[in-house]
C-alpha cells in the first residue's frame, strides 16, 4: 500500500464520520501525479462537491512541499485531478455545519467545495493547508522580489 493509501486511510480512521470511498483508488492518482522529490505532508479525505445529498465524489487532498493535489478516480475509467500551487492559492474557508463540515478552497482559476467531513477535523485541516501555504507564500514572495 503506498503512503498516500495509508495516511488516508489513518485519516479517515480518525475520523469515521467522514464520508469517503475507494479511498485506495483515489490514491493511486496522487501517487501518479507525484514529482520527482515531491513529499506528502499531510492527507485528508472529502467529497469534491457542494451538495448534501451528493455522497457519491469522494477525492483524495494531498499537501505536498511543492503543491495541493486532488485525485478522484471515477468509477468505471479515468480520472479528475487537480493540482494548486501555491502561487494560485487565495482563500480559504471552513463552514461547520449539525454533522459535517466543508472546507472551501478558492484559487485564482475555480472554487473548489470540499464537503462532508467530520466537524472535529476542520480545525486540523485548516491548521494545515494554512500553515503549508503561508510558508510556501512566503517563498514566492521572496522569488518575485529577487526578479524586480
């Protein structure tokens, strides 16, 4: 089972009420998307969409040292992926709602509702996806200034 496999997994184990399927499937489109020297920090797992009754989208999110990874494998063939550098990166929102929560990340192309996880992960989940992109802002930054 690769790395991204198992975190998701532990972090689904966390937490159960997280809805999420074929998680190892989901998985093995981060693992092929992965750069060379690219390292996995932190995983979680959610459905890529922003309907309630739609329980059927289940991605894997992946924070790299490099960028955000999204891989959702469909059902019968293919696959949707999504990266996000960090330079891409605007916003990030967090609704808690009666049971699950969702996670709003809004780049400069799209909006991305990540939806029915668990209340009691939304503040891991935020810590990390903010923190990751501060530092990670915090190196476009200085790059941009060395080129003016």
């Amino acid at each position: 089972m690769s790395i991204v496999a198992q975190r998701a997994k532990e972090f689904k184990k966390r937490f159960p009420i997280t809805i999420a399927w074929r998680i190892k499937a989901h998985s093995k489109v981060i693992d092929m998307h992965l750069n060379p020297g690219e390292e996995v920090q932190y995983i979680f797992v959610a459905q890529k969409n922003d309907y309630l009754f739609d329980i059927i989208t289940s991605c894997v999110v992946a924070l790299t040292n490099k960028r955000i990874l999204i891989g959702q494998k469909r059902l019968l063939f293919g696959y949707f992926f999504t990266a996000i550098t960090p330079d891409l990166f605007n916003d990030l929102k967090v609704k808690s709602g009666l049971i699950w929560g969702k996670i709003y990340i809004d780049t400069v192309k799209e909006f991305i509702p990540l939806s029915h996880i668990q209340n009691d992960a939304l503040d891991e989940i935020e810590t990390n996806v903010t923190e990751y992109m501060m530092e990670e802002k915090k190196k476009y930054g200085s790059l941009s200034n060395r080129a003016i």
